[in-house]
C-alpha cells in the first residue's frame, strides 16, 4: 500500500512558539498501537532520542554478523552440545560451528526449539545435554530444510536462527533512513508532547502541548524494534468545527522492525490530532501502513518502498489529503435522519442498531445530524471508541476508513 504525500503548504504559523493548541480528539479514530509499547517495554529497551537509538542499533550491528549453517555437524554445519558443570542438574545449551561456540539468548532458544519442531518451555526445564540431544535431532531428523540462518555476536552470544532464506533488515538501515529524513526537515519530527485533558472544552477541543514531556516511543529489545515520531510543532488546519474554529491536525509515523525473526519490518503514517500520557493517539485520520515480510528480497523493498513513502509523506505537499477531506465534506449522502441510518445501514456496512446509535452520537457531539461522508465518518469513529474489545472496534474503524476510501 503508499502511503499518502503529504505537507508543508498548510501550516499554521505557529512552528516557532510551539504554544499549547486545541484539538478536537472526539474526532478521528483511537489507535493504541504506540501505547501497548509504552506500557509493554522495560526502562532499558527504552531510548530518549533518535540519536541514542541510532547508536545502540548500528553499534550493535558492527558486532553482529549472519551466517548460513547445515544443521548436519561437519564443515559448514553446527552440533548443539550441553554446558553441564559436575553437580549440576540443568546446565546450559550451546552450538558449535566451525568458527567456535555460541550460546543463545532466552529468544533464540526458542527459535531454535521450534525449527527443531519441539516445545521450548519444555525443553527448558530438561537437564541441557537432554535437550541437546532432542534439538539435535530434531533439527537433523524432524526438519524439511538442513540449513538455517544464524545471528552471532563477536561474543559468542547467538541472537536469532532462522530458516535460510530469511531476509535481515537491520535496524540501523531503517533508523539511518528516518534521521536522514529528518535533518532534511529540519528535526521536526520528534517524540510527542501531551494532551491535558483538563483542559476539555465546551465545544468539545482539548489543548494538545508539543512541548510537554512525555515518556519516550523509541524502543529496542532483543528481538525488535519500535519508534513513533511526529510533526506536533506544526498544525494543519483541514476545516472547521461546529463553533468556527479550526479543526488542527499534524503529521505522526511509526516504524518497526525485527532483525531476529519475532516480526515484519513497516512502516505507517498518519494524521492525528493528539497524543496523551498514556501514548495514546486520537483523532487518527488518513492512516497507511506498508509491511514488509523478512523473505529473500526484503532489504531490496525496504529500499525501494518503504524509504520512499516515508520520505514522500514527511517532505511531499498535503494538498491530497486536504482535497480528500473536502471531497467528503462535499459528498452529501442524506438529507434526514432515516437516510443516514439508511446510508450507514447499507453502504458503510453498520448493523442497523450501530446506525443508529453512531447518527445520535453525532448530533449529540457535533450538533446536528450527519448528512456527508465526512460526517458518516466521524460518526463511525465516535461509536468505534465506546468499543472495549479491540479487534472488533478496529473492525469499526476499518468501516469508517473505507467510507473515506469510496470519495477518493
């Protein structure tokens, strides 16, 4: 999927003060992708700037490297041995290649459990030379291909095993991208400030302070890594709210990777209108995403996709997204409640009670009755957000994204 081109040309003039700034977060959708990594991530997986977090993943590539092993022993292949001290009833696992030994990490372990087609936690509670003998053999015996990817520390510490065609983005190619990017920006992407939602206001605004200092969203463990960085300094103004004031949203992206094997490498960008303690981020509009599976030409289309939309969205003009949004404002699709219900009924594919209850809490939160696409989604997105189970309000959320989708 592009993402989206996007800004600069409608800026309010407010970039140097950075001032506090109302936002209308009942607005758009919720996403708590950013936030389940917040609440999810230790202090030491957790960095404090792009720098620091650029640091860590190309130091950490500098004293890594990959190789290809047959999980025959012999030349080009590796043995898994146990480390079993005299006395001791456990012990540890390690593999033997012709470069020396490596032993794994908790991750790895479990890589190497289920390339081998048996339990990890199981195995893990074995007396290692017992567990060495099942890895062993099921890696020799109990497995289609003789060859796996592994990912080694100068150490002797073993990160990751793979099949060998799996396709490693390093993180540091991802992070080099989007510092690079930014310095052509001028660093306007950064960690988020804060919603104050003491603030809330009688027409429904909240102030949003980009310069509030919330927890950091760049993260880096043994298995992955995360980031979200957004414009917030900068507003753009994409309409009106109901009491004439301007309805602001900025530009946000998240990026993800894993060089280890735990996920695919994306990236996904954005409007948003705010992001809370919590990290949170409402008022989403206008949400793309690109996944890249780790196969064999991944790091090619990493390159050739990926780096190239992000790009094109930080630095490209917001025109698209502003003749979208007045697309749907000038697309009127009912007159009357009953066409709206109807419209929601047969056209956004809402159950007729969803209908209904998303056209009353339109006009209970915008004061009148939705009568235009973009009315249709904000009142999509507005009953979405009562929703507690996830998979079922991004559902929701889907629906209303797709209402959009038919404007444009």
């Amino acid at each position: 999927m592009d993402i989206i081109q996007s800004n600069n040309d409608n800026l309010l003039q407010a970039q140097e003060s950075a001032s506090p700034y109302a936002v209308n977060v009942s607005a758009g959708s919720m996403n708590s992708t950013v936030s389940n990594q917040w609440m999810n991530r230790p202090a030491d997986e957790t960095f404090n700037s792009l720098d620091s977090l650029k640091a860590f993943c190309n130091g950490r590539a500098a004293v890594s490297s990959d190789a290809i092993l047959d999980t025959r022993m012999g030349r080009g292949g590796f043995q898994v041995l146990a480390d079993r001290p005299e006395g001791s009833t456990m012990g540890d696992i390690i593999l033997e290649h012709d470069r020396g030994q490596i032993k794994p990490t908790h991750w790895s372990f479990g890589q190497l459990s289920g390339l081998a087609g048996a339990p990890a936690g199981y195995l893990r509670d074995l007396p290692a030379d017992i567990a060495a003998d099942a890895l062993q053999w099921g890696l020799q015996y109990n497995r289609q291909k003789d060859q796996v990817k592994i990912l080694e520390t100068n150490d002797g510490n073993l990160r990751a095993v793979t099949g060998p065609d799996y396709g490693r983005i390093w993180h540091g190619e991802i992070v080099d991208a989007i510092s690079d990017l930014n310095d052509r920006t001028g660093n306007r992407f950064k960690i988020p400030g804060m919603l104050d939602w003491s603030s809330r206001n009688d027409n429904g605004t909240t102030m949003y302070n980009p310069e509030a200092k919330g927890d950091s969203t760049l993260f880096c463990s043994d298995r992955d890594m995360f980031g979200f960085l957004c414009d917030d300094r900068n507003p753009i103004e994409i309409g009106k709210l109901s009491d004439g004031s301007p309805d602001l949203v900025f530009k946000g992206f998240y990026f993800w990777n894993s060089e280890e094997g735990s996920r695919t490498a994306g990236v996904a960008a954005f409007y948003l209108r705010g992001v809370c303690q919590n990290r949170c981020l409402w008022g989403v509009e206008n949400f793309q995403e690109i996944k890249i599976r780790h196969t064999k030409f991944a790091p090619d289309r990493f390159a050739e996709e990926a780096r190239p939309a992000l790009e094109s969205f930080c630095e490209g003009s917001t025109h698209d997204f502003l003749s979208g949004v007045e697309a749907a404002r000038s697309a009127k699709v009912a007159t009357d409640e009953a066409e709206a219900i109807e419209w929601l009924n047969r056209r956004a594919g809402l159950s007729r009670k969803q209908a209904v209850k998303a056209v009353a809490r339109h006009e209970l939160e915008e004061g009148y009755k939705p009568s235009n696409v973009w009315d249709m989604q904000n009142a999509i997105t507005a009953v979405a957000r009562d929703i507690s189970h996830q998979d079922s309000r991004i559902d929701l959320e889907r629906k209303a994204g797709a209402v959009l989708d038919q404007v444009a």
